[in-house]
C-alpha cells in the first residue's frame, strides 16, 4: 500500500467580483487532472514555475481546501470526504511544512508551548507532552533551552527547524514540504536538506517536496514530477528528468537551473521562453504549453496524454525528445 495516493486531483476556484453583490465571474483552473502515487520512504518532487499549481495541490493533499473532484489516499483513507472533524485523526499521518516557518509558529507562543500544542489537541497528557517536546528538539539539533525561546529570538534556519519538529509531533507518515528550503540563506540551506534526508531515513517518512529550485530537488528526490499551468506534463525518476528530460518544459526549467562545474555551465545551451505563462482563468486549449514551445505544430491543439512514448518514462508531448 501507498503512503499517499492522487488520483485525478481537480482544483478549481470561482472568482467574483463586486462588494454587497458578489457574483462569479470567471474560474481559476489551478489544478487540472493531477495523478501521483508516493511509496512508504520515498521522495517525490512537484516542481515547475510559480503559479503553476504545485503548492495548491500541495494544500489539496492536506484538505486545506475542498477539492473540486478526484481521490486522495494517505496510508489507505480517502481524505476528500471526511468532515474538518474527521481529519484530526488523519493528521496523526499526515502532516505539512511550510515554506515560512513563521506562518506556522504563533510569535506570542514560546517554543516548547508551540510544539506541545498538537499534542495536546490529540489528547496526549501534560508529563508525555514535555518528555516528546525535549526529544523534538533535540531530533532538529537543537537545544532544551529553545523551548523556553520565542519565534523572533531565533533565527530563519532555527524556525524552520521548529516548524519541522512541530511537524513530526505526532509521528506522521507523510509530509508534504512546500518550498521547505527556498526562504533560508543558502549558507543554511544545505544543513537544512541533509536534516530532512536524516530525518527521513531515521522515520522512514514520505515525502511530497514542493519546489521550484532544481538544484535542491536534484538532491533529494527518489522520483519528480513537473507540473506546467495546473497538470503535470513529464514524470520520472530523477535520473529520467535531469538525465533524459523529453518535454520542453522540462527542458526548459533544466537550462535554467545553475551547474555546479563553470565549464559545463559556459559550454550548455540556454533555453529562453518567450512570452508569458497564460492566465489559470483562460488556459490554451490542447497542450497548454504550446503557446510559449518552440516545437508547437498544428496536432498540438490536441491534448497530449501523460503516457510513456518511447522515452521510458511518462510525457505529455506530442514531438518529445531533445531540442
């Protein structure tokens, strides 16, 4: 059994006008048809642009918002048609980390208060609430003495860390990290990676990464899934996306991603997009990325399927391949 399982994920949202009289408008079409499957100790990444939907079916996932129409199953429940009630019990399982650690840490709250207040709304006793809170700190690498601290006495890195802890509380079997790393300096990112991989090996946690720095994802997942305009248009394994990518999106996001070695980064191939992301509101019709691909011909009005064509791995492209 998957630890998480998505299936035809539809997230729409109507958008209204006017102030006594609201009327709708038109409709964001954020997510479009998702499907993914997360396996026990594994890492997938959802990647792509901003505003392409991959945190919004992060929060789909958590329940965060009522789904428009699909499944999702974390450890064997589907989630879509429990009661806001209902999903307290789920959150023993499922839990998630967001990208600034303060929009999950009350600035009047210290600490340890902080990360006892999950326990206590499972109902744990106040003697088991300081035992877990002194072993949460010290699973981050921090110390007893920062229970007693509060959000704006510490720094970026040292937050997230609590917003992590906070998160394992209740030792769930998936996270779901929405640019868990992308608001820290890059002097603490990389201690802040190797502390999600150690935690995941020493829990054996799943993970739904959500990030749009490839450099990161290239790091951490087992598998990755790159999302365009609310659907997701290649997935595979890491070695299938950084090592065969075939879509031009992907392609595309790779170019732009920095190398580590000077001489490759000077001897590579740019690809510049042109053109802007079109609006949620009205998506192309067919591939919604043809508007921006160089490749796009007439059979791209047709929407591709996200199915293997000779690649090894699933593509949602007509003309997949190299530039």
């Amino acid at each position: 059994m998957n630890a998480l399982e998505v299936r035809d994920l539809v997230m729409h949202f109507g958008l209204t006008t006017g102030t006594l009289v609201r009327r709708r408008v038109g409709v964001v079409h954020a997510v479009c048809g998702v499907s993914f499957e997360l396996a026990a100790g594994e890492t997938l990444a959802l990647v792509g642009e901003s505003g392409c939907g991959k945190s919004t079916t992060g929060r789909a996932v958590m329940q965060l918002h009522p789904v428009t129409s699909g499944s999702v199953m974390c450890v064997g429940e589907e989630l879509t048609t429990k009661s806001r009630r209902q999903m307290r019990a789920v959150y023993r399982d499922l839990q998630l980390v967001f990208q600034d650690p303060s929009a999950a840490l009350d600035p009047r709250m210290a600490v340890g208060a902080a990360l006892a207040e999950p326990l206590r709304a499972q109902g744990i006793p106040p003697p088991r609430r300081r035992e877990r809170v002194a072993e949460l700190l010290e699973l981050v690498g921090l110390q007893p003495d920062d229970a007693r601290r509060h959000p704006h006495e510490l720094s970026g890195g040292q937050r997230q860390r609590i917003g992590i802890a906070r998160a394992l509380a209740l030792r769930p079997k998936v996270v779901v990290l929405d640019e868990p790393v992308s608001a820290l300096d890059a002097s603490v990112r990389a201690g802040m990676v190797n502390l999600l991989q150690e935690l995941q090996n020493q829990l054996g946690l799943a993970y739904l990464f959500i990030a749009h720095d490839l450099s990161v994802v290239r790091y951490v997942a087992d598998r990755v899934a790159v999302m365009y305009l609310g659907k997701l248009v290649e997935t595979g394994t890491r070695d299938d996306i950084y090592q065969r990518p075939a879509h031009p999106y992907t392609l595309a996001l790779l170019s732009a991603a920095p190398l580590a070695d000077p001489a490759a980064e000077r001897r590579r191939r740019r690809i510049v997009l042109v053109g802007d992301v079109p609006s949620p509101i009205d998506p192309p019709s067919g591939c919604r990325f043809r508007t921006r691909c160089w490749k796009a011909q007439d059979r791209c009005a047709e929407e591709p399927a996200l199915v293997d064509r000779g690649q090894g791995h699933p593509v949602a492209c007509h003309f997949p391949g190299a530039v």
